[in-house]
C-alpha cells in the first residue's frame, strides 16, 4: 500500500501518527460522504492495514500480533464511545 516514486521528509514517529491519523479520518470521512457505510470502510482499512504490515514484517509476525488483538479489544483500547454500543 506504499506510495512509490516521490522522495518526502520523514517526521518524527509522533508527528507521523498523528498526521497520519488525521489523514486517515479525513479519508474516512470522505468515504461516508460519497455513501460508503462505515463497516465497509472499516473492513476495507483494517484490510489494508494488514496488507501493508505483511508487507513490511511478514505473516507470522503480523498473525502473532493479531493473536493479541481480542484481549486488547475486551480492554478497551479501541473504544471511543463511552457507554454500550446497540
């Protein structure tokens, strides 16, 4: 999922995430405006994220990492609505 072909300054790692996930939600809300369902973007994100983690560190690292992720969901770490969700 790389961009190639243009050289870019890198940031520092805190500056990257945060731009990025600016950039991220921008696009995200894009998707929603051209009439996108946020589960399909979801879907599609969490696609290509993962696509770009094998990528970059291979299958089995990326699997290890995936094998923590229902713990790291059951504590919260994703949630950003306070409250049960319907």
């Amino acid at each position: 999922m790389r961009a190639s072909g243009e050289a870019v300054d890198i940031l520092p790692k805190n500056e990257q995430k945060d731009r990025a996930l600016d950039l991220i939600l921008d696009a995200w809300d894009m998707a929603l405006t051209r009439g996108c369902a946020p589960e399909q973007i979801a879907t599609s994100a969490i696609f290509a994220a993962f696509a770009d983690l094998v990528d970059v560190y291979g299958e089995n690292i990326v699997a290890h990492m995936a094998m923590r992720l229902p713990e790291r969901v059951r504590r919260g770490e994703f949630s950003m609505r306070q409250g049960p969700v319907n």
